[in-house]
C-alpha cells in the first residue's frame, strides 16, 4: 500500500486513457471523475475502473473521440447523445444549458443517452447542487437483478442519486445508493480477496440466498427493501433507459468486460431550483439540525471531505503507470 496524491491520480489516469484512444476532453473529465471517487474513499468507481477504460478504448467498446451531440427537444429539456463514449464529457457538454433552463423555467430535465457507464452518479449530481439547483440522477447498468420471487436478472443495480445546495454554495445532503442492497463492485471485490458477503446481499443461480461472492456473480443481487427497493430500480430503468433512448439493462454486457458491444446505458437527471421556494435553504438548514440532535447523527453527505494523499495498493499504481506509458 502507498500515498498518491489525487494530483498524481488524476494526472496519470489522463495520461492513460490518452495513451489508449481518448481525446484530451474526454480524458480530463473522467480523469476529473475518478480523482473525487478516491479522494472520498469510493474505491469501486475510481482507479478500480481505469485498467477497464482502457482496453475498452482499445477495442471499441467505448468511443474515445466521440463527439457528444446536445439537443433541446422542448425548452426545459435537455438531450445528449454521448456517441457511444464516456459519460463525463457528454454530461460536461449538457449542463450548462440544462442549468439555464432550470433557472428560466424553474425546472428541467437532462437525459444523457447512449454512453459508457457513469460510474458514480453522485458526482453528476453534486455538480447540480454546486451549482445552486437541487439535482435527482438516475441511471441503468448490466443485468444482475432478479424481480423479488424471480431468478432472472432483469435490470441492474440502478443507482439513484440526489444533492442538494445548502444556499450558501455547500451540500447540505447528498446520497448515491444503488437500488440493491449492496452494489455489485463489493461483490467482485469481495471475491478477489477471497472473502464470503454477509447473507442478504445476493442469491444464487437457484434463487437461494447465499454468501459466496462467486455463486452471487453467477445470481443474482437483491433489491433493498425487498418489493420497495425494486420498484425503485424499476423507475430508475424507465427514465435511465426510456427518457435517455438508451438500451435496457438486461441487453448490457458486463460493464468491466475488456471487449463486446457498447454499453449503451443511459442517465436522467432532474434539476429544481430551490429559488422558487422562498425560505427553502432556512427549511432545509432546520432539518440538519433536528437530525444533528442525537450525537452522531448527521444528514448525509454533510460536510463532504476529500483525502489527500489517498491509500492506493501497490499493484493498482504498479498497472497505472504501465498503462500510463501506452499500450
């Protein structure tokens, strides 16, 4: 295990994803993307991705020069077809027109459709909220849930995410969930290091609950909450994939595979501006603060910090500089 600072992080998984067919654009905001899951201790959508990135730039299956096309289809609407490459730069290029929508109508929507995994939807989010707007995401991913019952994956984890601004240009509570109860990197991370998952989390290919990692890849993972959790991760497929023109989860391939067709995958994001609810930071400012009354707790995402320098394992900085140095 080693320090890296996110500068170093940043800096080479640039240079990595150049090296293996991404634009300059396309590099600096997935490279932006990846610095912020290590600096908040997200692991499973920071470096743990980029080895990924790359051979998947090498073989096609994601587009390293797309060049993202941004469409109103109505004033408060906002559509990016991403070409089939990174979700970051295609997000990038559509937020600030979504941004002035919502501040002229009070509302809109942006859908970003036809892109590569987004990894950590909260990070789209956060930059809404950043922004002075309260952001809602959704998005869609490989099969690996099976309806509460049922045995066949039919749509991913389906994470959902919501930030919103404390008025003062902070976060005043920020969540990114998977719709499962757990998400599925935990899964594979689990396997790697040869350790069982707490029962609950998956089931097996028979439909029995199970606490090897290997016998839930081959399964299926189960929805938080049962019948709830489920039909959350049936809204975030409706408007990842119905309102983005996007694939269904169950016609994504693994997102990690190095080869394969595009993933296809689809975010939808709401943004609501807060102005037009006069008093809503002094409301919001009032519910942190019956939360904090008991010690320990806190609305989450409050006071968001980033580590700097960050644990990073030798073997991961030991690939990125091999993949930094190209193909």
């Amino acid at each position: 295990m080693s320090h890296q600072t996110l500068d170093d992080i940043e800096a080479l998984t640039k240079k990595a994803l150049v090296a293996h067919g991404a634009t300059v654009f396309a590099a600096t905001e997935v490279a932006r993307a990846v610095r912020q899951a290590e600096g908040r201790g997200n692991k499973i959508c920071g470096l743990y991705y980029v080895e990924s990135y790359c051979l998947q730039l090498r073989s096609g299956r994601v587009v390293g020069d797309a060049s993202p096309v941004v469409t109103t289809p109505r004033p408060a609407t906002v559509h990016v077809d991403a070409g089939y490459g990174f979700a970051q730069p295609a997000f990038a290029l559509g937020l600030v027109p979504a941004l002035d929508a919502a501040r002229q109508f009070g509302t809109a929507t942006l859908a970003v459709g036809h892109a590569h995994t987004c990894t950590s939807l909260g990070y789209f989010t956060e930059q809404i909220a950043r922004a002075g707007f309260i952001g809602v995401g959704f998005t869609n991913a490989s099969p690996i849930v099976a309806p509460p019952g049922g045995k066949t994956r039919v749509i991913g984890t389906n994470p959902i995410a919501c930030s919103v601004p404390d008025g003062a240009g902070d976060i005043a509570m920020q969540f990114d969930q998977s719709t499962t109860t757990v998400a599925l990197g935990k899964i594979a991370m689990a396997q790697a290091a040869g350790q069982q998952i707490p029962l609950g989390w998956a089931l097996d290919e028979t439909g029995a609950p199970t606490t090897d990692p290997e016998a839930a890849l081959k399964g299926s993972l189960v929805s938080m909450g049962g019948y709830k959790g489920w039909g959350f991760g049936l809204m975030a497929e409706i408007l990842a994939a119905g309102m983005s023109g996007s694939v269904l989860s169950r016609d994504v391939k693994p997102l990690k595979a190095p080869t394969g067709p595009h993933h296809d995958l689809g975010q939808f994001y709401i943004l609501i501006d807060p102005g037009t609810s006069p008093g809503f930071a002094a409301r919001v400012a009032a519910l942190a603060e019956a939360v904090g009354l008991d010690e320990g707790a806190r609305m989450p995402g409050q006071r968001l910090e980033m580590a700097d320098p960050v644990h990073v394992g030798a073997p991961v900085w030991a690939r990125l500089l091999e993949l930094a140095n190209g193909p």
